[in-house]
C-alpha cells in the first residue's frame, strides 16, 4: 500500500536489470507473451483476508493451481518471507506500498507482463500504473485493492462517538486501545499531528524531518501506556474487540466487518484528520518456481467478480471499474459504500503507504528513511 514520487537515482536501470522471464513464450524484452500450463500449485505470501475459499476454490477448480497462503502481519514481514528460500520459497506477495518499492529495489520480484492480464485495461488509472509498482514503465506487479486505515471503536463503550484520531491518544480509554504493530504507524501519529500541531509543518506524513519525526515518536510514547497490544494480524484486534479487551483502535474495514458479521457492536470511522491508507499490489517472486500459475491468479484476481467478492469481505475498494454491478449485486449499495464509483479526488485525499527515504521532495535530503521508522518503533516497544 504505497505511492512514492521518487526513487533513487540508484536504481535507475532497474527496468533494465529485472526483466527476467517469467512464464510462457517470451518476447524479446524477457517478459512472457503466453501463459503456460500451469505448474499445480501456488504460494502466496498475503494479508489475511485475501485467500479465501470464496474466490480461492473456483480458482483451483478451473485452473488446477492449489493455493497454499502464508499470512503476514505487517510489510516487514512479508519482504522477510519472500526472501526465504532464496526468494524461491513463494511464489506471490500481496505487498502494500511500504513495501513493493523494497522488493524491486531488492530484486526479490520480476517484472510482469500486463498485456496478458485482460481487465488491467479497466483498471482506475491511478492504479494502472502507479509509482509503487511501475518504474520507468516497467510493471512489477498488478494493482489489487485499496481503502483507508480506521478507527474502529465499541459502540457501547465509546461514547461520545469519536470524530478525531485524538481518541486513541486519551487517557481515557487506557489500556484498552490497540493499534499496528508496525513501523508505519508513524505516519498515523504525524496526520494527526499535521493537523493538531500545525507549527510543526508537516505535509507529508512519510516525509518527517528530525524535529517533526521526534514529535510523532513521543505521540507515540505517551500513547504506549494506554496500549492493551499492539496487534500484528487483523485477527489479533478481532479478538481484543470480541474479548472486550480493546474498545478502541487503529485498524482496516476488514475488521469491523468480521466483528459486525459476529454481532459485535463496533463501527468505524474516517476521523476529521483524514486517513493513511494502503494501494495492494500482487507481485511475482524473481525466482518463482510456479510462474504459469501466478499468472493465472495475476488474471483471475483481476475480474470484476473477483474483484467484487474480494472488495466486500476485507471492506476495501476494487482497482477494476467493472466491479460495481457485481458489489451491487452481492450487497446492494456496496459500491456506494466502499467509494467504488468515487472521483478520483477521493483517491487523492488518502495518504497511502509509502516507503519513508531520505528525500523530502523539497530539494533536501534531511528526512528520516525507513530504517529510522524501524529503529525508532523497536526501542518505543521496548
């Protein structure tokens, strides 16, 4: 979930670099221009949520690829378990944008080729070739889902009903709130401080200076007490909300979908702030050893029902425009409610993941990249 505007000058021949073949018959420029028989068999490296049987089944029926799903809970996870193996342990990754750039950049993923992906076409065009997997034209993956962090909140517990991310902030609710257990949630404390703090001049939430970068860590620190835990699957805060041991917190639609299914009180809510949030991308191991099959979901994953089904169970929004009649049709006003036929400026307001480097976009180079982010959430958890 990722959207940069620059890149190093350093990989500036990665197009050239990764255009490894991958399956099929390949052109000349190393991408395959055919998908072949597939291989049986599929390992995917996913967030939870995005492998289930209501799509997966029929997959494996019309395809004969078996899917075998391996659930991450953060971006650093996944960049750790797709170098495994060498890289050949799986097959795909569902990287958010705090993470595709990484696995480029690393070669631990191949370009692909999305003239064989037929619904790419019908893709948002913010999503047909965005910054966070596509370099200098070159696509190292195809565009998923997308939608916003959120608060997420009991409804019986929380009153008044919280309009600001202050709320996760307030000793009110201490010990009973929960948040990612990732470094990127950083960028969530900097949002609300962009707008709670203003004199601290912060415009971007992934590009913080010294002084702005040390204000959101000690948000974070005075916040540390009033952590029940800091969760790492989305099943993880399910069950702090089931239990009753977490009230309020940071957290997906997903979520509050799952909880609401189980008649939990809960809702969530876009805070005044506004909202970090993510833009998936399924991208394709350099050393997959089940290419064809890859290729094969790259193509199933990317139709409209597909796309609808997936879009209503996690709580996010389809990157194919066809998707509405299907969401529709499933859950009437689906489309509607997951902002599916929004303008694009709705695109545009959220803050979505991207990797923190040291460029502030302003002509310096004083920003704290990722590797501060991760220090400096190792040593807040202590």
């Amino acid at each position: 979930m990722i959207r940069i505007k620059r890149a190093h000058v350093l990989f500036a021949a990665l197009a050239v670099a990764l255009c490894v073949p991958a399956a099929g018959v390949s052109s000349g420029n190393g991408l395959p221009t055919t998908i072949g028989k597939g291989e049986g068999s599929l390992n995917l490296v996913a967030w939870e949520g995005y492998t289930q049987a209501q799509w997966v089944k029929p997959f494996q029926k019309a395809t004969g690829c078996q899917v075998h799903p391996k659930y991450a809970g953060s971006s650093d996870e996944m960049v750790t378990l797709m170098r495994q193996g060498g890289g050949s342990q799986y097959d795909m990754v569902s990287a958010s944008g705090d993470a595709s750039l990484r696995l480029i950049y690393g070669k631990i993923v191949q370009p692909v080729n999305v003239n064989l992906i037929p619904d790419w076409k019908n893709f948002i065009p913010g999503l047909k070739s965005p910054s966070h997997n596509t370099i200098k034209g070159v696509h190292y993956g195809v565009s998923l889902q997308w939608g916003p962090n959120t608060l997420l909140y009991n409804t019986t517990k929380v009153k008044p009903a919280p309009t600001s991310w202050s709320a996760i902030y307030s000793p009110k609710y201490k010990g009973k709130v929960t948040v990612p257990d990732n470094p990127i949630q950083i960028a969530d404390a900097a949002l609300y401080l962009s707008k709670a703090n203003p004199s601290l001049g912060i415009t971007d939430p992934y590009e913080l200076n010294q002084k702005q970068f040390d204000a959101a860590v000690a948000l974070l620190t005075k916040q540390k007490p009033l952590i029940k835990k800091y969760w790492g699957l989305a099943s993880d805060e399910i069950d702090l909300f089931k239990n009753g041991d977490a009230v309020i917190g940071a957290s997906w639609p997903y979520q509050t979908n799952t909880l609401i299914a189980d008649k939990v009180p809960v809702t969530d809510l876009i805070p005044k702030e506004g909202a970090t949030g993510w833009a998936d991308t399924w991208m394709l191991s350099a050393k997959a050893k089940h290419p064809n099959c890859a290729y094969m979901w790259l193509k199933w994953i990317s139709t409209p029902k597909v796309q609808a089904q997936q879009a209503i169970y996690f709580g996010e929004t389809p990157a194919n425009t066809k998707a509405c009649p299907f969401m529709d049709k499933q859950s009437k006003g689906s489309c509607e409610q997951y902002h599916a036929d929004a303008p694009a400026a709705y695109f545009k307001s959220i803050k979505f993941w991207k990797t923190p480097i040291a460029d502030c976009g302003n002509g310096k180079n004083d920003c704290m990249d990722y590797t501060k982010w991760q220090q400096a959430w190792t040593q807040l958890k202590g």
